[in-house]
C-alpha cells in the first residue's frame, strides 16, 4: 500500500507540473489494478467541451497488477507513467 501512495502522489505532482507548465490538462486518468481481485480502481476527468465522447479503460485481461497515469494536454500531448507491482497472487492459506 505504501507503493500505491507513493506512486500516487508522484503522479499527481506530475500532473501539477504539467497543468501549471504546458497547459491545459484535457484528460486526466489514474488507474490502481489489482489483478488477484481482478478491478480495478480508477479516477478519471475529461474537459467535456474539448473531449465530449467518455473515454472507458478496461484492464480486466492484464494477468500483473500496476498504477497507470495518463495525462492529456493542449495540443495533442500526451504523458503516460505506469509501473508494474510486485503482487503474489498464491494460496495465502495456511
């Protein structure tokens, strides 16, 4: 859990920094995917005005889990991070 805090408050100051610096941020999109439980927990924003058809992730067929960022700014830039987590999907039973 402290990896996903982590990497989610790097992403959001990524985010910040791209916001403030480029422009514009058109899409923003932050995905935790927990491939045991297969679901995922996603945040997602769009500017409507700019963007109006709702942009859908699925990830149900990813066999790792991982945290994915995606950015879209003014001008077609777009800013993707994502990281793999180290997730044991084994018998935990005793």
């Amino acid at each position: 859990m402290l990896v996903l805090s982590a990497l989610t408050l790097s992403m959001i100051v990524c985010a910040a920094a791209v916001w403030f610096d480029v422009g514009r941020v058109d899409l923003f999109h932050l995905t935790y995917f927990d491939s045991c439980a297969i679901r995922a927990h996603q945040w997602h924003w769009q500017d409507a005005r700019r963007h109006p058809q709702v942009f859908r992730y699925d990830f149900s067929l990813s066999p790792v889990s991982f945290v994915l960022v995606e950015i879209w700014v003014r001008e077609g830039k777009v800013f993707k991070f994502s990281q793999s987590l180290p997730i044991d999907c084994g018998n935990t039973n005793a």
